[in-house]
C-alpha cells in the first residue's frame, strides 16, 4: 500500500465539506432516547481545548491512503455483477471477520455506508479494507466528519473527494451517495444535486436501477437512534417520483430490512407497506426497500420492539451481498445477508422488474 505518512493538508471548510460547523441538527420522530453521558448527533468543531502537540500527534499518525478511489469510468457495461454493503466498522477482530467475509464472495463494488472508524485517526480502517481498495464508493458516517479536521481530510483525499454527496453509474445501476450529516434541506445544495441526478437517471436508458446509500436512517425498527423524520419528509417522496429502488443505511448497530413501502404524508413514521410477502418484490408495483446494514463489527444496539413495515430485523454482524442480473427485459436484484459466523444466510429478498423503454 502507497501512503503519504504524517502528510495531511487540511481541506477548507465550506458548504460542501463538512468539517467545521456544516453538519446538521439532528430531527428524531420521537425525543432523544440516547444516554445523557451520549453527546447527541449534531455538528461540532474540533474540540478547542484540544492541546496543541495532541493535535500535531494526530496530524502525523493520519496518512493519506492512494489507490482507494473507485473508478467509474466506463463502467456501465450490461453485465450481471454483485455488491457489498455494510456500515459501522470500527477496528475489531469482528470487523476483519466482516471484511473476510466480503471478500468470499468477490463483489465488484463495496459501499461502506458510515461509521467507518471510532478513532482520531481512520488508518486502521484503511489498512483492514487494504484487500477491497479500487472498489470503495465510500459514505461518510458520524463519526467520519465530526472526529477532527485530519479525520475529514484523511477521507477526502484518499477517495478524492470534492464534495461527501456523489453519484456514479455501474453495470447499468445508478447509485446515489447521500451525506446525511451535511445539509440536505430544500434549496441546499445537496437537495438540488439529488434532484437533478435523479431526474436525468430516469431518463437515462443505460440505467436499469437506483440505489440511494445514506448513513441516517430513514425509517426503523426501536432501536438506539430514532428515524431522521426531516431526511425521510424530504427524500422519501422524491425517491417514488423518481423510481428508487432500494435504500441502504446505517448508525443503528443491528441488521433491518423493511417490507416494499410507499410514503405516509399523514404520518411518515408509519409508511404504506404494499407487499407483505417475505421476497418476490416488484418495483413497479410495489413500494421502495429500505435496510440498514449497521453490522460491520461496532458492537450492537439492542431492539425494543419491531415495526410493522419491519420484514426482518437481526442483531448478528455481517454484510448484505446485492447481485444485480440484468437481462432483457427481465432483471433482478437479489439482497442476501450473510452472517459473519459460517456465512450463514440470514436474510433474502428479490426486486423484479421488466425494463422500460425510456425516450
């Protein structure tokens, strides 16, 4: 592995990096049911009473890591391909379990959706994703942003970041990276690139699905952190009128995949569920798959209770493997979550769809 070693230029602060003061208030469907000794998920700048050689000290442990940003140059080929997503890293042996069983089945693109390291410095995480590197299309998380500057800076260079909010085409998918802890309100900046991108990748012909990846959730089952209500009041609607897919999220330590579910404007907290079966979805008529794949190795969040719309919810760390088969003018999306302990299957659920001729 090439890397810069105590060579980190802080990036500048603004509207699209969110280092200093760019994050957001956090909007929770229900209260704050985190414990009082937990600060709560809003943005802060690097602590100010922060000793000035502990500062030096991490600018020279956080290296820059090349050779870990995706390419996606001609990359929207017509083939059959699988994917790996899972949040909430940390630096565990459960994590590097997590990280050897992505590798058993050779995903073509890993989505790490936030969280990806507890520490000042990502190094480690970086050094445990070594195997994976030029596959990352990376979502930031809590603590991704909010851990220090050299933190921020370490995941901007790395993955060549301009902005924490992006899209990319593969294998006649289009994904859509969301920064839940930069500003996504109406008129921001962020909510004007999502609608455009979604509006053109409608439109496109050489796109056959829509993932959107987003470290805040949109919906679950009682668990540690409530639902973004704001995130879902705004996005939710705007991801049916563009056929959205599926939705993959993290910040909830456990595993949860919703039913097919449409929008409640009358209560969001209690979407439409349109299919009850256990697989078999069709998204052309049915609603949008929502999961959250916070089992990367972090320890667990316990539930207190299941939602309705809830398909299944697990408390196991592992990873949830997509396999897209394009064919014509049938193609399928196949989730599967795999159990770090035996690689056993924990979870699977199908998204058919016949393909639509677009002007």
């Amino acid at each position: 592995m090439a890397v810069d070693s105590g060579q980190t230029t802080l990036a500048k602060p603004g509207k699209d990096n969110p280092g200093k003061g760019h994050g957001k208030n956090k909007n929770n469907d229900s209260g704050d049911n985190r414990p009082k000794d937990e600060p709560k998920d809003e943005p802060k700048d690097e602590p100010k009473d922060e000793p000035k050689d502990e500062q030096k000290k991490i600018q020279v442990e956080t290296d820059i890591y090349k050779g870990f940003a995706f390419n996606t140059d001609g990359n929207n080929v017509s083939k059959s391909f699988n994917l790996a997503a899972v949040g909430d890293f940390g630096c565990s042996s459960n994590a590097e379990k997590t990280v050897d069983n992505i590798l058993k089945n050779e995903p073509e693109v890993v989505l790490p959706l936030g969280d990806l390291s507890y520490q000042k410095s990502a190094n480690c995480w970086f050094d445990m994703m070594k195997p994976l590197k030029n596959k990352i299309f990376v979502t930031l998380g809590y603590h991704d942003v909010h851990d220090g500057q050299a933190k921020i800076d370490q995941f901007y260079k790395s993955f060549k970041l301009d902005k924490p909010y992006r899209s990319f085409d593969y294998g006649k998918v289009h994904f859509v990276v969301m920064a839940s802890e930069s500003n996504f309100e109406k008129g921001s900046d962020q909510y004007n690139f999502v609608i455009q991108d979604l509006e053109a990748a409608s439109k496109n012909k050489d796109v056959n699905w829509i993932i959107v990846t987003s470290y805040g959730p949109f919906y679950t089952s009682p668990s540690k952190h409530n639902a973004e209500k704001k995130l879902r009041d705004i996005y939710h609607p705007l991801f049916e009128q563009y056929n959205v897919d599926l939705v993959l999220q993290a910040h909830n330590h456990n595993y949860q995949r919703t039913y097919p579910i449409l929008y409640n404007s009358g209560d969001s907290s209690k979407p439409t569920v349109t299919n009850q079966f256990t697989t078999g979805y069709n998204t052309q008529t049915d609603g949008i798959v929502f999961a959250i794949v916070g089992t990367g190795g972090e320890g667990f969040y316990p539930f207190n209770g299941q939602e309705s719309y809830t398909a299944t919810q697990l408390g196991r760390f592992g990873y949830l493997n997509i396999d897209i088969s394009n064919g014509n003018p049938h193609t399928k999306l196949t989730g599967t979550f795999y159990d770090n302990i035996g690689n056993e299957v924990r979870d699977q659920f199908t998204i058919e769809k016949e393909i639509s001729v677009k002007k």
